[in-house]
C-alpha cells in the first residue's frame, strides 16, 4: 500500500477545507493512512509534517508497521500529547474528526489548545478517500470474500433440525479461524423459521426448525480488509409461496446488481432491487437499504439507500444484499460483495444462488 500516497491526498483535501492540520484517532483510518493497526493512536497532519503518537504498549508495533510518519512516544494522554506539537506549529485551525469524536474528548482537547486555536468539526474527510479501493485493496477484499464463500459449505454440513443456531454459527467461525481468517467481521448471524423474518436475527439457543428458511449472514477478516455474504436455505422442500417469495428476492438481487456501474446514484441500486419487491407486494418487507460499502469496516460509505445521491465511481466496493421478512413466516435474504469497474461492476461473492433445500 502506497500511505506516503494517501497522506498526500488527504493533506490536499484539508487544505481545501481551510483547515491547516488534522486529527485523526479512528484506528481503521490510521490503518489506512499510515498502516498503524493498533487499537489506539493519535495522528496529526499538517504543514507538511505527519506524526503518530502512540503509548508504549505499540512503541515496537508501529515503528514496524507505520510508513510516512514520525512515530512519537506519548508520556502521558495521546491528546495532550498532539495538543502540544500542534501549539508548536502554530497552526490556527484545527481539524477533527466530527463522527468519531465524543463531546468529552472533543472538549478535553479543546482545553489543551491555545486559546488561539479553533477546532474544525470535518465529517468523513478520510472515509472519502477510502470509498474507491486500490488494486491492492481490491485484491485483500477478494481474498476475504472468497475465504467467507467457502464457509458456507461447511455451514450445509452442520444445519440439520434440532441443532441450535448458536452451534451452526461456532462451527462457522470455527472454520473461518482454521482457514486463517484474523476474526469475524461482525456477530454471525445465523436465524431460522419465524426467526428468519428478523433482518438482525444473531444466532441464538434456538434450534433449527424441521421446515422453514434459515438466512445465515456471516464475513470474516483477512489482511484487515472484511467480507460480507449471506445466503438463505429451506429445511425441508419449500411450499409454493416460499420458493415464490425466494425467487422475488433473487430477482430483486440481479436487478440491482445489473444497475450497479459508474455514475450511477446509490439511490438507483436501491430503487432497482424495492421496484421488484414492491410489484410483488413484498415492498413493505424490505426494511433496511440495498448494501453499503465494504473495506477495512464492515459498513463503510456510500450507502445504498433511498435518497443516497453518492454517485458510484471504479474501484467502490459496495454490497447489494435486498431482503424480505415476514412476521411470522419468515426472511430471505440474498447478498453478494461487487467490485464497481469501467463498465459495469464484477461480484466478488462465487456461492450459489439457487434454492437449497436440506
């Protein structure tokens, strides 16, 4: 990965914005701008210069890791510490990171300011940068993506009727850490039955049902960079109305994913796959948006929603995972990971799509 690269762009981007440095202590963006992967870092851009000052559980880790930065011992808190390099530069306006930012720590920083200097609240200036992946990252994400994918094989060999949700879903994770997957990207999700209609349905103590869908919803990460995935299966043969409410899905799913291609708006992917449901009466159901991006975090922009007016550009890599949930029969859910490209978009994911019934 090219950081000096991305520290540069990111020095341009907050020049435009009139601020003359910036803080930075969200770990997934100081993994990305300098490679730091600890869990607690301060980092401060301006005039040129960069430093990252860290405590001295990461002194050996970062001088590692880190590239493009002086890596600087703090004595005492990271923030007092970065408050005093940035009164020596004598810069006046001070960036921040407005969505990873308490009130508390905002203000406490504030009083280790020179009263000459004002803070600048900025909302995603590094996450901006982050939506278009490089070849680099695209290739990280394709490896996880793909390790993901294969877990679900060995999701079919588990699930059978009176297992309990919580065992499909150990036996998932147990996999993926097998396989060398660094940890889940998120609670794995495993629901079956009237269960199935809960869109955030964690794998719970209940067993697997003798009939009824089952959504499983799991991503691991590998090289810090997380897969997403979710398919949904039918223990026992699906009557009419389920394969019926299965194949609206699929369909919904394509449609959205053949609208995915450069400079289209998020909101579009989204109208692509609720018009599907929507005609089949099944719009209601659909909850939650179209997919999101995909990185370093599990949910990153741009978010393909409703009103979402992100223009979609080469290189985003987003999710296009619609849905329908039924209270009281149940939820399907299909999801892929898409890279968009010059002419379209590639999907990442290679599981099948088709109904399994077991």
């Amino acid at each position: 990965m090219d950081h000096r690269a991305r520290q540069r762009r990111l020095q341009d981007a907050l020049l435009a914005s009139g601020a003359e440095a910036l803080l930075v202590t969200h770990p997934p963006n100081l993994h990305y701008l300098c490679g730091f992967s600890g869990s607690s870092g301060a980092l401060v851009l301006g005039g040129g210069r960069r430093v990252l000052f860290i405590d001295g559980r990461y002194t050996t880790q970062a001088r590692a890791e880190t590239e493009g930065v002086r890596v600087a011992l703090a004595s005492g808190p990271l923030l007092e510490a970065a408050a005093a390099w940035v009164s020596r530069q004598r810069a006046r306006r001070i960036a921040v990171e407005a969505q990873h930012m308490t009130l508390a720590t905002r203000a406490a920083f504030a009083r280790s300011l020179p009263k000459r200097v004002r803070l600048k609240p900025l909302d995603g200036l590094v996450e901006r940068l982050r939506m278009v992946k490089e070849p680099a990252e695209v290739a990280l994400l394709r490896n996880a993506v793909r390790l993901g994918s294969a877990l679900f094989n060995r999701a079919l060999k588990v699930i059978r009727p009176g297992v309990t949700e919580a065992e499909v879903a150990a036996e998932i994770e147990y996999a993926a850490r097998r396989a060398g997957a660094q940890g889940m990207s998120f609670e794995t999700i495993v629901a079956g039955g009237r269960r199935s209609a809960l869109p955030h349905g964690k794998a719970s103590s209940q067993p697997i049902p003798n009939k009824g869908f089952v959504v499983l919803d799991f991503g691991v990460i590998l090289g810090g960079y997380c897969s997403d995935m979710t398919r949904t299966v039918h223990m026992g043969r699906a009557p009419r109305q389920a394969r019926e409410m299965y194949e609206v899905v699929r369909k919904a799913q394509e449609r959205a994913l053949a609208s995915v291609r450069p400079g289209v708006k998020a909101a579009e992917v989204d109208y692509a796959a609720r018009q599907v449901l929507q005609e089949a009466g099944l719009g209601r159901y659909f909850t939650h948006s179209t997919g999101h991006g995909l990185g370093l975090e599990i949910h990153e922009p741009p978010r393909l929603g409703k009103n979402q007016t992100e223009v979609l550009e080469p290189g985003m890599v987003v999710t296009i995972e619609p849905g329908a949930y039924v209270p009281g029969r149940g939820g399907v859910r299909i999801e892929d990971v898409v890279v968009v490209t010059r002419k379209g978009c590639e999907v990442l994911t290679p599981t099948t799509k088709e109904l399994i019934e077991l």
